[in-house]
C-alpha cells in the first residue's frame, strides 16, 4: 500500500469536514474517516496521532478560512479608516454567512473550536494582528491619533464582539442589527480619528 | 388562617432565593417554598399562578438589584464624560463581584435568565436608558458630539458587551482583563468627544 503517498494531511481534513457534516460530531469517528478516504485508520493516525489532534485540526482549519479575505484587506492600499471599516463589516458579515448558510455545521465548529482553546486564541491574535496593521497605517497616513497601536487593536476587537463572537449568534438575525453595526463603527471611528480630521 | 395579610410578593421572592440556593435550580419546587415559608404552597400560587411565573419574577429581581447603584450614576450631577465611564465600571464591577461571590448561583441565575428574555430584554432597555440620559447630559454640557444620541447609547452598551454580557463571565479572570476596559472605555470616550474638547 503507497496510499501514504497521496494522503495528505490537507486531504484528511477536507474528508473529515465531509464526514461530520453526514454524522454529526457526536458520531463521526476517525474509522469513518479512514473509510470514506478509502485507507486504514493507522494511515490517518500518521498524520494525526488522536482524535483530539485531528479535531483541532478542523477546527483551526476552519477559523483559517476567516483570515484570508481579511488579509486582502491588510494588504492593500488606500486610507486606513475605509480599509478598518471594511474589515470589521468583512469579518462580521463572513461569520453572519457561516451561520446561515449552514447552522448545523456552524454549531458542529463551534463545538470543535470550544475544545480548541489554541486554535481559538491563535486566530484571535491574528486577527488583532491585522488590525494593528491598519491602525499603524492609519497613523502613518495622519487620519488616526492613537496612543498604543496593541492596546488600542484589541479594544477594536473587544469593542466588536458582539457582531463576530459565536456566544452572541443568536442575535445575529435581530432586525436592528446592521443599524446596531453602524453605530458600533461610527463611534469607534470617530474614537480613533486624528484631531482637526472630523 | 390570615397567613396571606403577611405573606407578601417580596417576601415569597426572598425565600425562593434561599430555597434556589440550598436546593439548586433543578430540585427547587414551589412546595420547597411554601415550606420555608410555612404556607401553603396555594398560598404560593396565589401570588405567583405558576412556578414558571415565580421563577420570572426571581429573575427580575436578580436583574433588578444591578440597577438601583446605576441610576444613582445617572441622577448625580457633573461631568458626563467622567458619569458614564463610572457607570461602565460599575456595571462591569458589579457583576464581575457576582460572579465570583458565588459562582453557583451566577450559573442559576443565568439559567433563570435565559428562561426570562421578557425580564432580560428590559433590564437591557433600562440600562440603555440609563446610558442615553447621561450621554444627553454631555450633549447639553458640550462636552460630547452626538448625532443620535438613542442610537449611540446602544452602541456604548453593545460595545462593551465583552465586560458585563454572561457569556463572556469565563473571560473576566484573565490577567489583562483591566487593561483591555481601559482601552475600550478610552476608545469610547474619544469617539464621542466634542471636536476642540481633546
């Protein structure tokens, strides 16, 4: 058997997705993951040593997807504040999506992510990450006055909660929700601005 | 038996606590109660026509008590600016202490909570109440520019969600949690400055 030749870590996960999706979390074990990719569980066991290191692997592979769009928008040009702005209304409009499109799964990751306390935190900090990013932009460009870029990304962060952490879901679908994102923005916005920029 | 002319709504509410406290949320019954009390548990009923009703009204209470400390806040005279943040800390303040006062009956009163959105919804729309009329006082003393200053009261509330929301109380341990209200709480205030007043 070469099959290690072709199954690659990537792989496994994309069947694992596929796999929780049609059993559910509770249920789907790494038996029916060797199956479905058509190898032995010790050929997935060699890439993930447990369950637990493959779960975690979904996990983080899921909040990875966040980051990519979101870096587009690090990484280009032009004035900081639009670019802030369109990278909160990306971020909570991808995690809006995710649960809408599909709950069941968006409550399976959910599930899995609970469990991966570093994956969770590693995405948090890449994402505030990327938010200093544009904070020291908008300082360079002379639009934003901010006294400590760090602190001041993970109060953007905190301050956007609601709209982007799953605990607050259930409120993801409130009528006065994009009139509540306005606000939250505007305010934020206006606290970063430079003097004399209003 | 004239046991009615003394057993009073408030008095039923306090003995439920006790019983909450020692029986737990899922053991606690209406018959519990009105032993304490040494009633009837018709008597009970009275009052409160359902152990679903009893519950409610425990709930409100529970939400109740954060706001008499709050609207001492808000009917104080002085700066805005310096009133709301005290507001916030003290919001945040009060139900961190609950928490870790007593964790189990944090758990129970949350549960409780959940079941009472009609008890929670207007604790939420009371504290944004509060928040508005001091953000109004600041529009009036010229120290804070506001377009809609109802709109914006909410932003405030949603925006500091992170600190006084229960579904992020297993974060309000964290070392740095002081720091990142300071910088929120710094980020709100600028945000709703009056130009020339920095």
């Amino acid at each position: 058997m070469n099959e290690t030749l072709v199954l690659t870590p990537e792989r496994i996960l994309e069947v694992t997705e596929d796999v929780l999706r049609r059993y559910g979390l509770a249920k789907a074990t790494v038996v029916d993951v060797a199956r479905a990719l058509d190898v032995s569980h010790g050929s997935v066991y060699r890439h993930f040593p447990s369950k637990a290191s493959l779960r975690q692997a979904v996990a983080k592979r899921w909040l990875d997807r966040f980051n990519a769009p979101l870096q587009k928008i690090v990484d280009a040009s032009g004035p900081a504040p639009a670019r802030l702005e369109r990278w909160l209304r990306t971020l909570f409009a991808n995690k809006h999506k995710k649960l809408s499109d599909d709950p069941e799964m968006f409550a399976t990751y959910l599930a899995l992510a609970q469990e991966a306390c570093q994956a969770v935190s590693s995405h948090k900090e890449c994402l505030c990450d990327q938010v200093e990013r544009i904070l020291a932009d908008g300082v360079k460009q002379g639009a934003f006055e901010i006294a400590d870029v760090k602190a001041t990304s993970r109060a953007v962060f905190d301050a956007t909660i609601r709209f982007h952490h799953p605990a607050h879901s259930e409120e993801w679908n409130d009528a006065g929700l994009a009139a509540r994102i306005d606000a939250v923005l505007a305010l934020l916005l206006r606290g970063l601005e430079a003097p004399g920029k209003r």
